[in-house]
C-alpha cells in the first residue's frame, strides 16, 4: 500500500516535469543482450533494464552528498558569528539565511535521492507502454492485411465461377485495392515500431536493434485501481521534493519575518514586505495542496473512463469480428456482394484502431498506480 501511495505521489509532483520529456536520457552503458533474439518484454524486466542503465541514482547520490557537505561548511560558518554578538538585522541574516538554504538544500537531495528508485521505475513502465502500444498498432494491421488477403483470394476464387456466385472481376479489382491499402498500413506501423524499438531500447539501455515480444496475459486491466481515492488523498500529505521545497519558502519567509521582529522593525518597509512574501508563501503552499487534490480527482475519474472505454471497445471489436465472419459466409453464399463485405471489414479495422488508442490511454492513466 505504501509504495502505491508513493507511486501516485511521485507521478503528481515531479515525475512529469523529470521524465516525460520528449527526448530520451543518455545511457551509461549497453546491456549486453542478443539483439538478434526477440525476449519477452515484461513491466518488471523493463524496471530492472532502466535502473541498471540511467546513471540518474548516481548522480542524485552525489548530489545529496555534495549538499551534506555544503551544509557541513556552511555550520562551521555560522558558529563564527555568535548569538550575542549580533546587533543588525544585516548580521543577523548573514548568520541565518545562508544556514537555512543549505539544511533544505540538504533535506531536498536527500529525499530526492530516496525517490529516484521509484522515479526510474515510473520511467521504465512508461517505456513499457510505448513499446506495447508501436507493438500492438503493428500486429494489429499485420492482422488486418492478412484478413483482407484471404478475402483477396476468396474473391479471385470466386469470379473464376461467378456464373454461380455472381462474382466479377470488378469485385476482386475492389479487393485488391484494399489489399494494396493496408499493405501500406502495415508498413507505415511496422516502420513506427523500428522507430520506437530505437527510442526505447535507448532508455532500456540495451542494443538498439534489439527487439521484443509482449505476452498478451500480463498487465491486464482491473476496473478499479489498487489504492482506494480516500488513501489516495491522505497520502497527499507524504514529503515530495516539490512539497518540500514549498514547506522551504514559508519558513525562509517565517524566518525573515523573526529577524526583522528582533533585530529591526516589523512596521517598517522591509518589515511590510517580510509579511507579505510571507502571506504569499503560505498561499502557495494552499495551492499546491489544492492543485494535487484536483489532480488525483482527475486520474481517478481518468481511470474509471478509460477502463469502461476500453472494455467498451473491446467488446465492439468481438462483436464487430463475429459480425464479419457472418458477412463472409454469406458473400460465400452469394447473398452479399463485395461492397457490404469491404464496409463490414472496414468498420471491424476502425473498432481495431479505438481499441489500440484506448488501450494506450488507459495505460497512461493506469501508471500512476504503479
């Protein structure tokens, strides 16, 4: 449960801003797999790839050491300047601010550092999802060329008997023309699907020839997500980087606001301003809070929308296949002609299409949980 919390957290504060750019990281080393051996690809292979080649847990343990250390020289300044040796609001700043930035500063690369595990695994499965949905697009038009192509031969079979199917030439020229149609679909997805294997392989740190197959078992959908929308809101309340760098502002403005009530005059002018960044400060802080209550109510409605469209689509395309079947054993029979059947096949590779979209955006949406 908590690592679920973590995730849908993670997903609303930063995870957008560090992994969803458009370009892929640069990885420090190649996996050594066998390119030429498609492997199953699985969220969990995907995860243990991606960890192992972005150099992101490194960078962020360095990070988080390098401020540890800048806080530790940072303390031994201030231990120059004494308490009671302070008699300006400037020497006071000089003793206090610089101290406060470098313990956030600390605390924020620290907990960074923590999150960057999970942060890699939402990487990966987004990843995984974008090779899923160039994989499906491409069998999915493989299938559809292979169906017109078995109408292509039925028809050519049966013009050479027309006298007793009322097949022509004609028909089987239509036929053909959707033949040569899809062709081009299946070579446009299966080129989409090189050029995903390449962006992604990158990301996955492995040969970028390598290529991959998906079991159509794993990573089924589930009507509703694994974190009740109550837990969700509560686990609001877990320190993200953003969260705590928010908390940073108000108590640097908190701070501010101290010395010039010791140290000055809170009705003077600086003193005034003190306040206000101060009130801006928290009201910042109110609306991030507000903005990711919002946010979660978007996935979640985001969730049940897309699975019921997904299952909707689904179910449109089995009712759409078993409809074709009918049509070509009739076409078969003579009771239909080529135009009704073409329609019918073209009504099936449209549901095919939603189906696919849905599926992707379910999967976008469905992340967050995982």
């Amino acid at each position: 449960m908590n690592k679920v919390k973590l995730n849908l957290i993670l997903s609303i504060t930063f995870l957008t801003f560090f992994f969803c750019s458009s370009s892929p990281s640069s990885a420090t080393e190649i996996t050594s797999i066998d390119a030429d051996s498609p492997e199953i690809l699985t969220i969990e292979r995907a995860i243990e790839l991606v960890k192992a080649a972005d150099p992101e847990l490194s960078i962020a343990r360095l990070n988080a050491e390098n401020d540890d250390l800048n806080m530790r020289l940072e303390n031994m300044t201030y231990r120059l300047i004494h308490t009671d040796s302070i008699e300006s609001l400037a020497l006071a700043e000089q003793k206090y601010i610089p101290k406060a930035q470098k313990d956030l500063n600390a605390r924020i690369s620290k907990l960074y550092k923590e999150t960057v595990a999970d942060a890699l695994r939402a990487k990966a499965i987004i990843s995984y999802y974008d090779l899923l949905e160039a994989y499906n697009e491409k069998e999915w038009k493989k299938q559809r060329y292979q169906r017109v192509d078995e109408l292509a031969v039925l028809a050519k079979e049966m013009a050479r008997g027309h006298e007793n199917t009322g097949a022509t030439q004609e028909d089987t020229m239509l036929v053909e023309t959707r033949l040569a149609s899809t062709q081009v679909e299946w070579l446009v997805a299966e080129r989409k699907w090189e050029e995903a294997k390449i962006k992604q392989n990158e990301i996955l740190g492995v040969d970028a020839k390598k290529d991959w197959l998906f079991s159509p078992e794993q990573d089924a959908a589930t009507e509703n997500p694994p974190i009740t929308f109550e837990d969700a809101i509560a686990s609001l309340t877990t320190d993200s980087p953003a969260r705590v760098q928010k908390k940073g502002d108000v108590q640097f403005a908190q701070l501010r606001v101290d010395l010039i009530s010791k140290y000055s005059v809170l009705s003077t002018y600086p003193g005034k301003i003190a306040r206000n960044n101060l009130e801006k400060a928290n009201i910042e802080l109110q609306k991030m809070n507000r903005a990711d209550v919002y946010t979660l109510y978007s996935i979640y409605q985001s969730y049940e929308d897309g699975y019921k469209l997904l299952q909707t689509s689904k179910r449109a395309v089995k009712l759409a296949r078993e409809n074709y079947t009918k049509m070509i054993n009739q076409f078969k029979q003579g009771l239909l002609g080529t135009a009704e059947v073409l329609q019918a096949e073209q009504e099936l590779a449209n549901l095919e299409n939603q189906y696919v979209e849905a599926e992707h955006s379910f999967n976008q949406v469905k992340l967050n949980f995982q």
